[in-house]
C-alpha cells in the first residue's frame, strides 16, 4: 500500500476530511499543503502540516520527491470569484499546477486531481450535442457561454488541466484519475461573510448566513436551477476506494455525485430553513427573496441550469454507492455552523438576537 501520500489543500473543506482519512485507513504518512490549516483539526501525528502555496519554490519539487501518490484539490472554487479575480482562478487551477504535472510524469508519482463538475458547463449535453438528463464523463458534451461571461473561466482552465493530464498520461506515460466533484457539501464547509470571509460563498453558507442574520434567502433567478449534493463523507469513501484500486482508476475520468439528491435551489432553502427552525426555533421565520443573478453577483456571471452526474462508472469502478440523503446531512451541517458561528453572527445582527428576548 501507498506510503506516503501528499494532499495539496489539506486545509480546505474536502482536504481537511480526507486527509485524516486517509492516514486512518491506510495507516500512512500524509504530507498535507495548504496556507491554512483551521480546518484540518485533527491531532493524528502521521499528517505532516507544511505551510505553503502549491505554486511557493520547492513545493512540488519536495512533495514528488517525498510522496508515491498525490492527491491534489488546491483551487478558487467560489462561483463569485470567477468573474471577479478571473485571472487568479485560471492561474490556481491552471498555471500553478503545471509543474506538479510535469513532475508527476518524469517521476512516476500517481495522480488523483480533482476537476469539477463545471466542466460540463451550463447543462448535461449527449455526444451529438443533444438535451440529456445527466452528465457522463466520456460521452458528454461541454456547453460554455461566450467569453464575456466570466463563469466560464473556471471551467476552462480546469478543463484545460484535464487535457494535459490526460495527455501527460496518454503520450508520457502519467499515471493519473481525475475526480469530477458535483456539489460535495458538509461541516466546515465555506466560510460565513462579514464574519472570516468576504464576497459570496457557495449557496449552503449564503442561505445559513441569511438564516443566522434573520434575512431573506436570496433566490437567484428565483431558485429554478437545479443541483445534486452529496455528503462529504460519501466523497471521502469514494476517494479512498480510489487510492485502493489502483489499476482499474488509473486514466480515468470518474464523476462523484449523488443523483438522488437532486433539488431545486429554492427547495433547497426551503428545507434547510425547515431544519434551522428545529435547531433554533426562537429564531424569526425564515423568508424568501428573488433576485437577479446581475444583482447578486455583478456582471459576467452564468449559471449551471441542471447538474445530475451519471455515477454508473464510479460504481462499477469502486463498487460505490453515495448513502447520506439530503435530509441526513442537513442537521448535522447546520449544527456545526450554529456552533461555530451563532455567537459570532449573532453579536453584528439585531433581528436574531432580539428574538429570544421577546418571546422570554
Ligand atoms: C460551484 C463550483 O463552481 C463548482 O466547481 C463546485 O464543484 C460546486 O460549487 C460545489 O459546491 O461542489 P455551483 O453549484 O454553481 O458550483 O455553486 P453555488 O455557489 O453553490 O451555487 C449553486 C446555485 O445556487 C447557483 O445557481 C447560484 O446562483 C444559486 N445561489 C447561490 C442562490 O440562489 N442563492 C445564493 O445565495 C447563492
């Protein structure tokens, strides 16, 4: 079994449940990278913090060095961010990983890089380019918006990185899967607004936020798009299922995602403000606006109508199944952003904290 396994973005949301995972199941050392690490709490002493950014001198070069797989999940992933620091993103999932490609392939360390979703781009296309009901990796079509319409910076740069990983593994020999992730949710996710973040999250901690403050849920577009989520640990499950079978992963493209979670956003809302009355029922009635996607998130953007993988490949590859449905992972979210946040967001709003006093 793997050795040693480098996890690049250790630190971040999906990072920081594999990494401790990982050394769990395989009882390896685990060389986790990121420039933060307030999320990665757990104290097992075979993960090995080194504080640093993917593309910092020595970086790659000591992580290949060091490690026989590499895992790497370092990205700006936040929607709002692709048409406001367009430049930043194509670099973080492009630029900056081109080295540690490279590097891979000369020294025959495996890869496990994590793509996205928004490859696919705004809805799930057959190969003839036709209306189809779910995304499948070796068969579907990309349909982008024009170039004006920054959100599709991301999904460019990330595809682009595919290419050259397929590439690499195809002409040079890269020993290599790529994980598609369709909206992978759970504890620790994104950060709260105003509070240890700024702009606009993913929709999960936007909607908590609005929640938290006793603000309207901000529908964009009236909430009719469409979206799968899956719970964090069903990812991680999939992910070391991965690592284990080496031969039958290596050079392919596995959607994960869970269909049977597929929502609309505004049926989303509805059910975590549903979920947020039963944690915090002192708390005003939770409210629903529509809003323009120019006034929430400023122009460029675009929007994914309908997400649905089609996860046939990732269960006959891994002999996986996604469990947690949306009604089971939602408590548990909630009540970790309730933890972590209520006192801190309750001390900026008025609304929250006057409820208790009025109904005691
Ligand atoms: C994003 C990333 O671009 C993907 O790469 C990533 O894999 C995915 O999140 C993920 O979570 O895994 P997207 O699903 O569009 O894709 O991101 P969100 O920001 O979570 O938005 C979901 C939908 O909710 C969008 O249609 C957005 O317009 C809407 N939204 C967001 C609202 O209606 N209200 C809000 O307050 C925030």
């Amino acid at each position: 079994m793997t050795a040693r396994i480098a996890v690049l973005g250790a630190g971040g949301f999906i990072g920081s449940h594999l990494a401790p995972a990982l050394a769990e199941r395989f009882g390896c050392e685990v060389d986790a990278v990121d420039v933060t690490f307030e999320k990665l709490v757990s104290k097992d002493p075979r993960i090995h913090r080194r504080c640093a950014r993917v593309e910092d001198a020595g970086v790659v070069e000591e992580v290949t060095r060091r490690a026989s797989l590499v895992i790497s999940l370092t990205a700006l992933c936040n929607p709002s961010l692709y048409s406001t620091f367009p430049l930043e993103v194509i670099d973080a999932s492009f630029t900056h990983l081109l080295p540690l490609v490279k590097l891979c392939t000369e020294r025959r360390v495996r890869l496990i890089h994590f793509s996205t979703a928004e490859v696919y781009g705004r809805r799930a296309m057959n190969a003839a380019g036709e209306p189809a009901a779910e995304m499948t990796e070796d068969d579907s079509c990309s349909l982008f918006g024009p170039v004006h319409r920054e959100r599709w910076t991301y999904a460019c740069a990330k595809q682009l990185m595919e290419r050259v990983i397929w590439a690499q593994g195809k002409h040079h020999g890269l020993e290599f899967s790529i994980v598609r992730p369709f909206n992978t949710i759970g504890p620790r996710m994104d950060y709260l607004p105003g509070v240890d973040g700024d702009g606009i999250p993913r929709v999960l901690a936007c909607f908590i936020d609005q929640l938290l403050r006793g603000e309207p849920l901000s529908l964009v577009g009236g909430g009719r798009q469409r979206r799968a989520f899956m719970d964090v640990a069903d990812m991680v499950e999939a992910v070391c299922r991965m690592v284990e079978r080496r031969g039958p992963c290596r050079g392919q493209i596995v959607n994960l995602g869970n269909p049977a979670n597929e929502v609309s956003i505004a049926d989303l809302a509805r059910l975590l403000a549903r979920e947020f009355s039963a944690l915090a029922p002192l708390a005003r009635a939770a409210r629903f606006e529509h809003v323009t996607a120019d006034e929430f998130y400023g122009e460029g953007y675009d929007d994914t109508e309908q997400r649905v993988p089609d996860i046939g490949k990732a269960r006959s590859l891994l002999g996986w199944e996604p469990r947690v449905s949306l009604s089971e992972m939602l408590p548990a979210i909630l009540g970790d952003y309730l933890e972590r946040y209520a006192g801190r967001v309750a001390s900026r709003t008025s609304r929250f904290e006057r409820e208790p006093e009025r109904v005691a």
